[in-house]
C-alpha cells in the first residue's frame, strides 16, 4: 500500500513538471524571430509626366512564394531609402496583410508597365484587415508609412529597378 501511494506522488510530480516546462519553453519562443534588411537592388521612383526621379530605393525582392508570404514581417525597422519589391508571376488584383509586421507601412501596387496604379496608405502594424489593390497589379513595394505623401507619390508615377 505504501508503495502504491508513493508511485502516485511520483507519477503526480513528475506530470507537473513536465507540463510545467513544456508551458515554460513555449512562452519563452515567442518574439525571437528576428530578420534585418537585405540590400538586393535599387529602384527608382519616377515621376510620370517628365522621367525625372522622385527617390532612389535600396530594396530586397520577394519573389518566390516563401518570400511573398513573409514580406517584411518580423522586421524592428526599415530605413526611410529602403522598401521590398514584391515581383509576381502574373498581372491581377492583388491584397496584402499586415499579419505580424511590426512597422506600419505604404504599400504601392503596380501594373505590368511599372506604373502606380493604388496605394494602401499607412496600414497598421499586426492588422489583418485585408489591404485590396484598386487595379490589377503586377508588382508591389512596402516602405514605411508616410513615405508615399511625403514624396508625392501619385497613381501614373512610375518605377524602374535593378537587381544587384
């Protein structure tokens, strides 16, 4: 009898320590993912009316289908002469997310001629409210919110990139 009563105290023990760490190490992985910018070219953002340029981007490409689901989540900062140029295999009406993206953020859609076609001004940090293009777009760039009005950005202005 004794020895049944101390391999149920045992037993007790030991499954609360065990779940005890289990909930220990899932609270402590959170948050650690951490990514910074990665130069992969530059863009020009053009004016539409007379070519001249507006700013000149470093950016980092998402092209392939990890890189598009990602974006620039995760990331602390973005520097005011960088964004992310998303490159799409197609033409189509396009929608992004802010889903664990910390910074707020313009995003711009593009069409196949590399012209603005809409923006998504100053789109809030973790919200997921879906952020829908106005037209159909081939290419999108994210930069920090405010950029696009501070810069004058207007549908019709254009881009040209290169990759490094």
């Amino acid at each position: 009898m004794r020895t049944t009563h101390f391999i149920r105290i045992f037993v007790i023990f030991f499954l609360l320590l065990f779940f005890n760490c289990k909930n220990e190490k899932q609270n402590t992985s959170n948050d650690k993912v951490e990514v910074s910018f990665k130069k992969e070219g530059v863009l020009h953002l053009k004016e539409s009316d007379s070519d001249s340029i507006i700013k000149t981007l470093d950016i980092e490409f998402a092209q392939d289908e990890y890189e598009t689901q990602t974006g620039l989540m995760y990331r602390t900062q973005l520097g005011t002469n960088q964004g992310m140029l998303f490159i799409f295999p197609n033409v189509q009406m396009r929608s992004f997310y802010m889903k664990n993206t910390k910074i707020p953020l313009d995003i711009i859609y593009i069409d196949e001629k590399l012209q603005i076609v809409s923006f998504q001004k100053n789109a809030k940090p973790f919200d997921e409210t879906s952020l829908p293009s106005e037209a159909p777009a081939k290419y999108v760039l994210e930069i920090n919110a405010g950029l696009s009005d501070e810069w004058q950005l207007k549908n019709g202005d254009k881009i040209e990139f290169i990759k490094d």
